[in-house]
C-alpha cells in the first residue's frame, strides 16, 4: 500500500499513542495529509510547539461524541485510525455514563461518519479488557469492538471497511503503572495490588507500526492480535525499584489478575500468523475468509491469557522496555 496519496485522521491524536503514531508516519510513509482530531486545544497547542509541525499535519478540534463534526474533519480522508477513547478505570467506574457517551457511542458516531464520508478503511483500538471485562473500561471496549466489526455489514455495499486492533498494556502510555512506580521508587516503597497478576506488555513503539502493518493487511471484519510478551507485575517493580520495599495492597474493584487477548470461544475462528492472531466475525457473508490461505486454525480451546502465555520477560528484559522512561523520568518530562 502506497500511503504517499492518502490522507490520515487519527482521533484521539494528541493522545500517547496518536502522537508517535504521527510521529511514524511522517518519518516513514509520508502521508498527504495526516488530520490531528481531538477535543483539547491546549493539547494541540502543546504538540505544536513540542516539534509537531509539518506542512501535512491539521490541526482539527473537535468531540467523537459530535457526528457533525466527525462528518466535516472526514471529508476526503482515506484512512482513520480509532484511538480515542476513556480509558482509565476508576474515572470509567466513577463516571459510567461518560465512558459510555465516548468510548460506545463515540465509536459509532466514527464509524457512522466514515460510512457518509466515504472513507476507505477504519482501524479501531481495542484492549486486553475487552474480553472477558470485569470493569466498566472492558465493556464498553467490547461494544466497540462489535459495533466495529458488524458495521461491514452496513459498508458491504461500499468501499468502507472496518478492522480492530487489540492489544494489552503499552509501556509508559498514558496512564501506564511505570511513571506510578518511578514516582514511588523515590520513596522507597512500591505498592500493588497482588503478588501473582501479570499482564501482556508491548512498547508504545511496536503498538504504532503493528497498527500499521495491520492497515495494510485489512480486508475488514478482523480483530487483529498481537502476540507479545507477559511479565509479573513484581517484576516490573523489582525492575524498576530493585531496592524498594514491595507492598501488597489488595486487588482493587474491578482489576483482574490475568488478562485476555483471546478467548476459548473467539478461538473457534481464530487463525494464527507468525507475528498475530486474526479473529474472523464467527458469521459474515461479507467477509471472505481469505485469512485462513495465509495461517493456520488455533486448536481446539485454545485462549490467550497473560499466565497462560510462552514469551515473558524477566527482570533484564523489562529494564530494556523502561528505559527510555527512565531517562524521561530523570529530566521530568514524565509525570508520574
């Protein structure tokens, strides 16, 4: 795919991920036009005078929440990436109808827009919380993801197509429990919440240019995996803070101890790729099934989880994950 004539909305574009995915694609594939779509002008402000200032990038103000406005900023746009979104947990629990308002309704005021704009191909992010969601965060990821992937049925008629991405913890992003860790480190003592959790872990980087491997790859209908590395959350705070006292706090609402990226069910129609997994709709007559000419049929049963996971990092290979917050950390352009 030659993105050199396309033009990019990204929601969510001042967010972690938004601006090194901008930050990627200005160094590698050149875009026309990359349209920077988000709610916060102070954000915008922020990232222009951070070096985000190029003759391709716009600057658009606007609220997922608002289809008008989603209308207008996808005018001529070719490609939109999905990461807008509420994310942190506790605000999603305390404030249920406002994840709700974004994170559901957002999404399909995206969807519903690219459609009307004519856009060629849409690319939500998902997360590990979406399956099996034990928060309000989960849920309304999993209405995302399938308000996503049965919108083909709506496009089948059209050169819109639909795709999700779903992976687990990005190291350092926003809201990450690394720059939380570096700020305890300074007293010397490290809380979470239970000795055995573990999650999956990927950097900011891998996340951005998996992205867009998978836009280039999409047909429409898929949840796109990748397979990524687990660690112990202990590890990451012996990693981070080796000489810190580890105390155990309790598992707090809605927090689970392992976390999924595939289920048993999902596994049923679920093909596995050297680098990913690709989840097919389990029923479409719009989706052509191509995927499996190109990997092989998971086993029967097979899930996805953080424990149950062949690629950890130990303590050594965490280190390599957090340094570059580490530095950032030193020089306070990492908050905790």
């Amino acid at each position: 795919m030659d993105w050199k004539d396309k033009v990019v909305l990204i929601t969510g574009g001042t967010g972690s991920f938004g601006k090194k995915f901008i930050k990627a694609l200005l160094a590698e594939k050149h875009p026309k036009k990359i349209i920077v779509f988000s709610r916060d002008e102070l954000k915008q402000h922020e990232m222009r005078v951070a070096g985000y200032e190029h003759l391709s990038l716009r600057y658009f103000i606007g609220d997922v929440r608002d289809r008008e406005r989603l209308v207008r900023a996808m005018h001529g746009v070719d490609i939109v990436v999905h990461a807008a979104a509420l994310k942190q947990v506790p605000a999603c629990e305390y404030n249920p109808m406002e994840a709700v308002k974004t994170n559901i309704i957002g999404t399909s005021n995206v969807l519903e827009a690219a459609l009307d704009a004519g856009v060629g191909k849409v690319l939500a992010l998902s997360t590990d919380k979406a399956v099996s969601p034990a928060n309000l965060y989960g849920g309304t990821k999993l209405v995302a993801e399938k308000l996503v992937i049965q919108s083909n049925a709506y496009a089948a008629g059209t050169s819109t197509r639909y795709s999700c991405v779903r992976y687990g913890n990005v190291v350092g992003s926003r809201g990450s429990v690394v720059p939380l860790f570096l700020k305890q480190r300074k007293s010397g003592r490290i809380t979470i919440t239970d000795d055995r959790m573990t999650r999956f872990w990927l950097s900011l980087e891998q996340g951005v240019h998996f992205v867009m491997d998978c836009i280039e790859q999409m047909e429409g209908g898929e949840v796109f995996v990748p397979k990524i590395p687990s660690t112990k959350v202990i590890d990451l705070a012996r990693a981070i803070a080796p000489d810190a006292q580890i105390d155990i706090i309790g598992i707090r609402a809605g927090e689970k101890l392992h976390e999924d990226l595939l289920s048993a069910d999902e596994a049923r129609h679920t093909i596995e790729l050297e680098r990913m997994y690709v989840v097919q709709p389990a029923e479409a007559v719009w989706f052509g099934y191509s995927w499996k000419e190109k990997g092989q049929p998971v086993p029967e049963g097979f899930s996805y989880t953080s424990d149950n996971n062949t690629e950890w990092l130990d303590v050594q290979g965490i280190k390599q994950y957090i340094a570059p917050f580490e530095e950032a950390f030193a020089i306070g352009a990492l908050d905790g």
